[in-house]
C-alpha cells in the first residue's frame, strides 16, 4: 500500500516525580507521535523518543529531521518496502529515533493493513506475556528497597537499578537487595560512568550477588571491556555499545559481552530483528530495554518482545508506570504477577487516545 502522508505531533506528558540516572535528568516525556497514513485511510503511529544526552537528538532536532528531510522521500513509497524505505533514511546520518518511530509506525501500519498483530506480521508471537523488568532509579536506599519490597510482593521477580555515581553505595545496595530477595533477578546499570578499576571492584564485590552489570565502562573501551569479562563471571549487557547493527556486531567480534540489550525507539522493529538475529548466532540472550517510553511507546516494545524466543531475559516494559502521570491510550497494557500481557488486535494491539494527545500537544516553530 502506499504511503499518502507522515504527520508528526510533538508532545509532553509530565512525570509523577524527578528521574534520575547517571547520564541525565527528566522531569516529562517531551515525545512526539509519528503517524502515517495509507492511500486506503489506514493510519499506524509510533512514539518518536528524544535522548539529547546520549544520541543528541532533541524533541525540535527530530521535529525537523523528519518533518524536512526524512519524511518528504517516502510519500508514495509501498509501506512494505522497507528495504527501500530505509535506503532513503539513511541517505540523511544518524537520528536513529526519528528513523526508528517511522520503522515501527509502518509496522503497525502494515499489519493492520493486513489484519494481524505486529508480533505476528514479525514472526510470532512467540509468547503471549512478558515477564518485566522493573527499573529503580537512583534515589535513597531505603526507597529502594521500599519499592523491591512492594514490587515482589506484586509479583515482579527482576529488577534493573540505576547505579554509577557512587560505587560503593551501588556494593552496598545490591547486597541489601539481594537479601531481601533472593529468587529475584538484579542488575546495575552503571551507564559506563566506572572507571576501570571501580568497574572491577564492583564486579568482584557482587559476583553471587547480581545477575549482570549494564554497561559499566566506556562502549568505546574495548580493551577495559574484554579485561572485565576475564575477570568476573558477571554478564555484561549492552546498551550505549548496542546503538546499531554494526555496533552489535562489533561487541560480538569482541566477546565481552553476553547479554544483549535492544531499545526499540532507536532501531525500529526492522534494525532490532537484525540484531536479534546476530544475538541467535552467538547463542546470546536478548532483552527489550527501556528508553522511557509511555505506554503507546511500551505497547511496541511488548509486540517486539513478544515475538522472538532468543528474547529471553525480563524485559523493561512498564517504565510509564513509575514515571508517566498520564496514559496516551485508550485501554490500559495488563500487567498480571509481573507479567505484561500480549494485547490483542491489530498492529500495536492499542489505540492511541487523541484527545490526550491533544491534551499534551506542544508547538514547535
């Protein structure tokens, strides 16, 4: 089908408290949606996700980016030659969440065309729930240990703490939290802010103690990264080391790491499935992590996790509970004993609520 026209709406939700993490601050979800409509009328949406701090694009920069140069080239385009599409895309460098939210809106895009859900139009689903995992962020160690106490109550059974600044405190945290709960899976995610040597310290000291370490040194740091993996039996998952394909393929030439991490906002369905299947081939398992998503942006990342069995570590999909004051769609995502469920319908299986959308609309220029 053909694509008649790509809008793109800028917006900002407020979140219900300050969140904090070694790399930066957010106190909303200044987000846009990205909606492309089909020459029959068939509309399908993606949430477009800023990261200034760590790709550099703001909410404006990818306003523009897309309003003026990716998305001109694709009028016209069939919404299922993707190959082509992102030949296009790619003719402008970087802005991989711009690009990523026009991946996912033509997803569900081409699977309400078709009928079927976007984890079906991928492949699957391979399971109809996810089990999630639960991010702490940096606040006091009684409040977080607050919040493992409440959540595994709930029954949510893996937990990712922002850790990085303070290396002792991160020792300190994960023991107490490993006590409290010790079926749990725990992990830090350090947003490369150790040195080396703090990297090793931390990694020896919670060897039994945590599951894996989420980035702790420089992606950059090749040598630091391989020194690391021969000294602890500790996983090492990418994040900042996994931002493309090649990136990806790179960490698995190294042989560092052994769990990879896939942000859906910044590669899309399409780039995302060729990452997994790199992780298929170095028999390495997969999760879905969190770019702060609200709960349209959560609704992809469940379809994609949904999808493939070499996802098979808790994935980070329900964030906009913690953080989001509002929801941008019209029923909520069920989340039952720490699991999201599957939604049914077609493409994202959930309709974006307009009028809040409306609601929160900002204007750019």
């Amino acid at each position: 089908m053909k694509i008649k026209s790509i809008t793109v709406t800028p917006f900002s939700v407020p979140y219900k408290h300050v969140v904090k993490w070694a790399a930066g601050v957010l106190t909303a979800s200044d987000h846009l949606i990205v909606r492309i409509e089909a020459e029959d009328g068939t509309c399908g949406h993606a949430e477009a996700i800023p990261r200034p701090m760590i790709y550099g694009e703001t909410q404006e920069g990818m306003y523009y980016a897309l309003t003026k140069h990716l998305i001109p080239p694709l009028i016209g385009e069939d919404s299922l030659n993707l190959e082509r599409i992102w030949e296009k895309m790619e003719r402008l460098q970087w802005n991989p969440a711009a690009k990523g939210a026009i991946d996912v809106a033509l997803w569900d895009l081409n699977a309400r065309l078709l009928g079927v859900s976007a984890a079906q139009l991928l492949g699957g689903p391979y399971r109809t729930d996810v089990p999630v995992s639960w991010q702490i962020p940096l606040v006091s160690n009684e409040q977080a240990i607050a919040e493992l106490k409440r959540l595994t109550g709930e029954g949510f059974i893996c937990f990712k703490v922002k850790g990085g600044p303070d290396p002792d405190n991160d020792i300190a945290l994960l023991k107490e939290m490993r006590a409290e709960a010790p079926n749990a899976r725990l992990y830090i995610d350090a947003n490369m802010d150790y040195g080396r040597q703090d990297a090793i310290r931390v990694m020896k000291a919670l060897e039994g103690v945590i599951d894996s370490l989420e980035e702790p040194i420089r992606a950059s740091d090749d040598a630091g990264r391989l020194d690391l993996a021969a000294r602890t039996n500790i996983p090492i998952l990418t994040d900042e080391s996994s931002f493309t394909v090649e990136a990806v393929y790179h960490q698995l030439q190294l042989g560092a790491v052994r769990e990879i991490g896939i942000k859906i906002p910044r590669t899309g369905f399409t780039k995302s499935r060729k990452i997994v299947h790199l992780a298929e081939a170095g028999n390495l398992p997969v999760q879905v992590c969190l770019q702060a998503e609200c709960d349209y942006g959560a609704a992809a990342c469940v379809q994609f996790a949904a999808a493939f069995r070499q996802i098979s570590l808790p994935c980070e999909v329900a964030c906009y509970l913690d953080c989001v004051a509002d929801s941008i769609i019209k029923s909520p995502l069920v989340i039952k004993n720490g699991h999201t469920q599957l939604p049914e319908g077609p493409g994202l299986g959930v309709e974006l609520d307009w009028d809040k959308i409306e609601k929160y609309r900002v204007k750019i220029g």
